[in-house]
C-alpha cells in the first residue's frame, strides 16, 4: 500500500513515478475485467519514459491514445478521473 502526502492525494500533483504506481494497482485491483502485470507493462514503461505525470496523463483524451497506438490504455485513464 503506497501511502500519500496531503500534497500528492490530488492526481493532478502527481509525479510519473507515483501515477505509475497508482496505476500499477488501480489496474490489477479494477472491477470489471483487471489488467495483469503483463498487460500494464507497456502503459506503466511509456509513463515512466515520456516522464507523464498526472496533470498530462488526465489531460489525454481517446485521440491521443489512438495516436500512441493503444486504446486498451484508455481503462488506465478512466480508472483515474
């Protein structure tokens, strides 16, 4: 369990590290149809490369998915907001 700062609670705040972390969980953990390790590591790497934080990933929309190749990424998305 990560534990968060009254700072880092908002996703907005978020740093590409913690987004991933979040989402590394929130992932696997979703009701629905959860995404498995294998699944998440491709949006997980591309955070950590591109250096997305939560400001930027909450900011993409399906365009921009359907840009970076991946729609499945888009669940991460609407896990967040």
């Amino acid at each position: 369990m990560v534990i968060l700062t009254t700072d880092q609670r908002h996703p907005y705040l978020w740093t590409p590290s913690q987004l991933a972390t979040y989402l590394s969980t929130a992932l696997r953990s979703s009701e629905g149809d959860p995404l498995d390790k294998e699944q998440a590591a491709p949006l997980l790497n591309f955070i950590r490369e591109q250096q997305i934080g939560g400001r930027a990933f909450l900011s993409l929309d399906e365009e921009d998915f359907q840009e970076y190749g991946t729609l499945s990424w888009l669940k991460a998305h609407t896990e967040l907001i």
